[in-house]
C-alpha cells in the first residue's frame, strides 16, 4: 500500500504546488544574491563587501541564504511526497545530504590544497587549514564526522544534517506546522538559555550552530506549508511600518561601528548592549532584522516583477539554481583571492579586480552548469 495515504486528505492542499504559476523565480533570485554576497564578505578588507547588507544592518546574506533552503527544501521534498510518497521523500533527502557531505570533504581537501599552493603561512592560520597541513590524519578523521571544518565551509556541514533530517521534519510540518515551527522556537532559545552545540574541534566552535540556525531553515519551510495564515499580517501596513523603522536604526548603528562621526548618534549604554552580535548563535537581533527585511522584500519584489527579466537578475537566477557548485567555487575563489591580496597587492584596484573577476566566474561557471543540464534533456525528449 502506497505510503502516502497515511496522510489525512485535507493535508494534500497545503503542500505549495507551482504547476500553474510555473516555478517562482525570486527564490532563485534570491538564493544567487546571496552567494555572491557571501563571496563578497568572505574574503577580507574587500571594498566589494559595501555592496552587500552586512554593513547596513544587524544580519547579512547567511539569514537570506538559509530562510531560502528551507523554501526550497518544502517545494522540492513536497513536490517528491506528491508524486513518491515517503519512501521517495526518504531516498532523496538521504541522496541530498550524501552530495552535500561528499561536496564538504573535496572542498576541504580543494581548500587545503590551494593554501599549500599559495604557500602563503597568513592564509593558513587565518582559514583554519593549518592544523589540517600540520596533522593530516587526525583533522581528516575529524572532517569526516563534521568536527572540523576550514572557514567559510561551516555551513554545508550544517546543510548535511538539516537535509538528513527533513524527513522527519516535513511528517511534522504536515501535521502539527505551528507546534513545529513553535519546537523549533523553543529550541533556538534553550541554545541561548544554556549554551547548546554540537561538539567541534580543535577549539569547540561553529561558525553556524545547527541548533540555532536550524530555527531560520525551519522557518522557510513552515512559510511554505502554512503561509496562507500569517500572509495578511506581514503584508499589512503596519507591520511594514514596523519593519521600516527598524531597519532604520539598525542600518544608523550599524554605520556607527564603521563611520566615527556617526558614534555619537548611539547611546554608549546601547552600543554595549548590542555589540557585538552573536553570529555563531543567530543573536535574535540579526533574526529580527532578517525578518525586517523579508517583510520589506515581500512589499517591494512581488512574484512577477518586471526586474527579474534583466540580465543581472538572470544571472543571479542561474547561480541560485546551481547553488552547492556555485557555493563551493565561491568558497574556493575566497581562499584564492585572499591570497592574490597578500602576495600581490591589497589595493583598491585590485579589490575590485577580484570581487568582479569572482563574481563573474561564479555567473560563467553557473552558465554552464545550467547549458549541461539542459541538454541532455533536450535530446532525451527528441
């Protein structure tokens, strides 16, 4: 008997089905922006990162970036619960999560050996490769069981363990959304209450705490099963209006830690109070702003907006659907344009040089990706 009974019917119309809309292409917008945001900010004293939010607010492209695969993740899954049922939901969060930890280890391996190459003694200390070139063996060993992790590649560990997962978090999703989404809750503020992570080495730090950030993932997930719900209270006007404004002062104290005539705008009590943000943890501060900023988006880009057809849009739009090769290669281009930095020249020219040369690699790179995959569809269909 097919497993997909076992659901009640009135289940089956809160799945997100896109047949007669076609697919929405602001998730794939959404999701390329932020991998090239992510590039931008990862490499250091890089002037391309004043073209992303990290410097005008209290969150930066990881919230967008996780809210989103929890999207995709309820569209994809649903979509395979539909046509499967569970035994297929179950093979292909298995298989996801398999090419993420399998895209974690070469990239660890990629990164390890570029490091080498530059032979650059700053570039491995500062990403964590060190201790992989000094004790090969047992950093491996620790890399296998995602205890380590080199900078920037933190979050496909997390992604290995969310999509592992989602199984059983989509069986919850479908019947109990608001409880789940209320557990999720629950544990995001015992993490803050007491501390909890999951065990790291060599010194115990994640970059991305699974069970903070998962509460973002979760989120994505639940807007998509049971979104019709709060709809009409993130788009009324006075949730707008709330937004706004805390978008304002956000983007003024943020400033304030760059800009020194803009300090004295901030009470020194507050200043103490918010900085510095727990990124690790996912500070409820950046939460609230990504929330800020997700209500204003939904206002500004609604689902057919004319400026998705424009070149920068598709280009972003083809990185977001390719986006564990594409995040890999930003990950990589990071690690080589730091190098470029210190052994060339940290100019301003050549800042730029790199951040457009990599965000253009990341645009080709995607490009092809996308023609390869196509074709072979094409011909399947002749």
């Amino acid at each position: 008997m097919h497993d997909r009974i076992t659901i009640p019917k009135f289940v089956v119309g809160e799945l997100p089905e896109l047949k007669g809309e076609g697919r929405d292409l602001r998730i794939d917008a959404c999701r390329g922006i932020a991998l090239w945001f992510i590039f931008l900010d990862h490499v250091p004293d890089n002037v391309g990162a004043w073209l992303t939010l990290r410097n005008y607010g209290f969150s930066d492209a990881a919230e967008m970036f996780m809210f989103v695969s929890g999207v995709t993740c309820a569209l994809a899954y649903g979509r395979a619960w539909r046509c499967e049922g569970w035994t297929g939901v179950i093979s292909r969060t298995l298989r996801r999560s398999w090419d993420i930890y399998v895209a974690f280890l070469l990239l660890t391996l990629a990164c390890v050996i570029l490091v080498h190459l530059a032979g650059t003694g700053r570039l491995a200390d500062e990403s964590n490769t060190r201790i992989l070139l000094d004790h090969p063996g047992a950093t491996l060993a620790r890399a296998a069981i995602l205890q380590y992790r080199p900078v920037n590649t933190d979050v496909l560990a997390v992604f290995v363990l969310l999509h592992l997962l989602f199984a059983p978090l989509l069986w919850l999703l479908l019947r109990a959304p608001n409880a789940t989404l209320a557990a999720s809750l629950a544990l995001y503020l015992l993490v803050h209450a007491f501390g909890w992570t999951f065990p790291a080495w060599p010194n115990g730090h994640w970059a991305f705490n699974p069970l903070a950030w998962q509460l973002l993932f979760v989120l994505g997930a639940w807007w998509m099963i049971e979104g019709k719900s709060p709809r009409s209270w993130v788009t009324s006007r006075t949730t707008l209006m709330l937004a706004v404004l805390y978008l304002l002062l956000t983007l003024v104290i943020a400033l304030s830690w760059r800009i020194r005539p803009l300090e004295a705008l901030i009470p020194e009590a507050l200043a103490k109070l918010i900085y510095p943000l727990d990124k690790s943890n996912l500070d409820p501060l950046r939460l609230l702003h990504f929330l800020a900023l997700a209500v204003l988006a939904s206002w500004l880009v609604p689902r057919k907006w004319r400026g998705l057809a424009t070149p920068v849009m598709r280009d972003a739009i083809l990185c977001g659907q390719n986006s564990l090769p594409i995040y890999c290669l930003g990950v990589l281009l990071t690690f080589a344009s730091y190098a470029a930095l210190l052994s060339i020249s940290d100019g301003l020219a050549m800042q730029v040089a790199l951040s457009l040369t990599g965000i253009a690699a990341m645009i080709g790179t995607a490009t092809l990706l996308s023609s390869i995959s196509i074709k072979p569809r094409q011909r399947s269909q002749q």
